[in-house]
C-alpha cells in the first residue's frame, strides 16, 4: 500500500497506522499487513505514537487508538456522572487525561459554594502533585485502593479525592475523575468521606462510555 499523502514520509506513515487501528485493533503482523510496511518500520512508529498517547496496547496487546481521541467524547458522555458526583458531594469536580508530563483537564464542573475549586477546562496541571495525578501515574496502592487522596498537595488550602476510570480492558487508566475543595469542608482526611462517591462516578463513566463506542 502506498501510505505517501503529502510527501513527508515518517508523517505519511504514522497517519496510515492511526487509520488501520481506527477501523479495527491490530496487533503489528495486523499494522504491517494493512499498511503495507515493514514490520520494523511499523513497531518503532507504533510505540513512538504509543509513547504520545496516539496509540494504546489493549489486553490482547493490539494496537487501539489513544487515550488522546478520547478527550473530548469522554468528557462529553462523563458528564451526568460528574454532576451527579457534584450534587453528592457539593463540591467540584474534574476529569483529567495525561499529556506528556502533565494532567489536562477536559472537563469540570464548579460546585454551588461560594468558597470553591476552580480548574478551567484546558488547564495542565503537574501530574507529580494531587491525588488526580496519583491516579493517572497509576500508583500501584492508588490502583489497588481504587482512589487517592491530597491535602494541600497542589494548591494550599485545597483537598481532593480522584478515582481512575479504566477503559474497555479494565487495566488501562483512561481518565481520572475527581473531587476537590477547600481543606475546610473535605477535612484533612477527605478519603473516607468521599471516595465511594467518586468511585461511584468512575464507574458510571465507564459504562456511558463502553455504552457510547
């Protein structure tokens, strides 16, 4: 298969990987067939775009698109759960996504308080800091637990609670949904208190979103 489109092969070729993955996961003898490249060319492409959340491996180990195209549909059909999370907890809440070295935000909705956490939609925050971050690093005792906690981790005076929601094989962090607010009201132990909460909306994000694909 010719994969030349604009003349700027490495760009030509990668685009042609995203575009057999799109129709169907494949594993790389799968890649290689479709698109008509070497293996070897096809497995250095494969795992550079893997590294950039282009692609991702499923539990059969195919090739599946990223968790970069998810961004904007996750955030759409996570909605309800999270203000439903919100109206449970009368506090904010966010969903993040990796990139890079950061967490972008994609979605957030503020709670009704006065006093109250404000991530704007498009914000990167560190992924080393808060208990979205926790999730998305997937730190072995966070992923075990099912939820992280911080206290002033990020931004003094601020407390979350964060839960991964994992995509279709049931490993792969996908997104991290969380809770967050001042110190004052979630207390310095805010886990306990809200963590079945924000699972609850993790899961109910995972069904919209295996209900939506």
């Amino acid at each position: 298969m010719d994969t030349s489109v604009t003349g700027v092969g490495v760009l030509d070729k990668a685009v042609a990987l995203l575009d057999a993955v799109e129709r169907e996961p494949r594993n790389l003898a799968g890649l290689a067939a479709a698109t008509g490249l070497h293996r070897a060319t096809a497995h250095r492409l494969a795992v550079a775009l893997e590294t950039h959340g282009l692609l991702r491996r499923d539990a059969a180990g195919r090739f599946a698109l990223g968790p970069r195209f998810a961004g904007p549909r996750l955030a759409a059909v996570a909605r309800p759960a999270m203000a439903a999370l919100r109206a449970a907890t009368g506090e904010s809440a966010q969903l993040y996504v990796r990139r890079g070295g950061g967490r972008l935000c994609v979605a957030a909705l503020e709670s009704p308080h006065e006093l109250r956490t404000i991530v704007p939609v498009g914000a990167v925050l560190p992924l080393d800091q808060g208990s979205g971050g926790a999730v998305l690093r997937g730190v072995p005792e966070v992923l075990r637990r099912g939820w992280a906690a911080s206290v002033a981790e990020r931004a003094p005076g601020v407390a979350s609670v964060s839960a991964p929601v994992f995509d279709d094989d049931g490993r792969s962090v996908l997104a991290a949904v969380s809770v967050s607010g001042p110190v004052e009201r979630l207390s310095t132990a805010p886990g306990p208190r809200l963590a079945a909460a924000v699972v609850a909306a993790a899961r109910a994000i995972e069904r919209a979103w295996r209900a939506a694909r």
